[in-house]
C-alpha cells in the first residue's frame, strides 16, 4: 500500500510539473530565421556593376537603372531550371507585394540568368512573364554575363543530364540585397521566407531615411 501512494504522489508530481510548465510563457526560436538572413561575409561587401540585356530587350545597367536611394534584389539563376528558381521568383513577387508601395517603388528585383546560351531575350520574357511585373529578367552574350557571374562570386556548373537529353545548372541559391552604390545590405539563404526578407528590406529602408 505505501508502494502505491508513492506511485500515486509521483504522478502527481509529474502532472504538476507539466502543468507548470506549459503555463509559463514559451520563448520563440527564431535561430533559423537569423541564419536565413544574414550579413555578407568578409570580403564582399560590395557587389560590382554591371550592364546586361533585360527581357524586353533595353540594356539595364545598375549605375543608372536602380535609381538614387534604391535597392536591387537579386537572384542569379535559368529559366530551365525545375524547382529552386521557380520557388525564388514567387517569393521575390511575393515580397513586392508584402512591401510598403512607397517602399516597393524603390525596390527592383533582378534575375540574372547562368546560362546565357538558353537564356535569350525571348525564352527570359516568357519565363519572368509568369511572376511578378516588376521582376526583370537579364541576359547578354556568355563573356558578358560569366563577367558578372565571376564578379559577384556566384558558383554556376554545366551538368549533363541524360534524362533531359541535354544539361542542367548546378548553382548558389544566395539572394542579394543592395543599394544603388552595390554596397551588400544582406544575403538571403533559401531558407528565408518573404515575410523575412521583406522585413529586412523595410527595417533598411526605415534606417536610411
């Protein structure tokens, strides 16, 4: 019998404890989203202009077309590729339209191609064409853009792929934020949402002001 009430007072115990617990105010770990959004490494704290074809066919070029006190966000990736430059694309739209509009209205998001041999003005229209848009698209010649590919450090690699009777591109998945002075605001790993990175991109705005 003194066995029992031993057992009944311990679970008594334990039901108190977890009750206790579960009352208490429970912090939010927000470890992930801080490794999600981070600042640029030494060494690179400032990307390297450059001049490209957009989809429609004009020149782009960041020291003129990002505007004063602008920001261009920045994604390098090809049209042909199946799920990561996709899923990026939609969050760009999807931040475009979470920002402020007075703070949109300063924001240009760019995807840059890695494969300039596929990536022609026409395929980049039709493909930026089904995202949001203010997304542009560029493009160029190969020596143009592995210039700004090398420049800003971007890991790109031709992988043959018999399955699709041709290649892919192996590629960083790094989303940029600058300014109109190419000065780097902050990277973005995939594992940043839209809520994340539209967040960064007002609390910069807000402390530029």
């Amino acid at each position: 019998m003194k066995h029992i009430r031993l057992i009944l007072w311990g679970l008594v115990a334990v039901a108190l404890i977890g009750f206790i617990f579960t009352s208490l105010p429970q912090k939010t770990d927000n470890s992930a989203n801080s490794q999600a959004v981070f600042k640029p490494m030494a060494g690179f704290e400032k990307g390297a202009d450059f001049a490209l074809t957009t989809h429609t066919g004009d020149v782009f070029d960041t020291r003129k077309d990002i505007g004063q006190n602008g920001y261009a966000l920045i994604f390098f990736g090809f049209a042909h590729c199946p799920v990561i430059c996709p899923t990026e694309l939609q969050k760009f739209s999807d931040v475009m339209d979470m920002l402020p509009e007075h703070i949109a209205n300063r924001v240009t998001p760019l995807f840059i191609t890695i494969d300039p041999d596929r990536d022609t003005v026409e395929t980049m229209q039709e493909y930026v064409s089904m995202f949001h848009p203010s997304i542009i698209g560029l493009t160029g010649n190969p020596q143009e853009v592995h210039k700004v590919l090398n420049n800003w450090k971007v890991y790109y690699s031709k992988v043959e792929d018999p399955s699709l009777n041709g290649y892919t591109m192996d590629h960083s998945t790094y989303s940029y934020l600058v300014d109109t002075n190419m000065n780097m605001l902050a990277l973005f790993r995939m594992q940043a949402t839209a809520d994340d990175i539209a967040e960064r991109i007002v609390q910069i705005a807000a402390s530029n002001n």
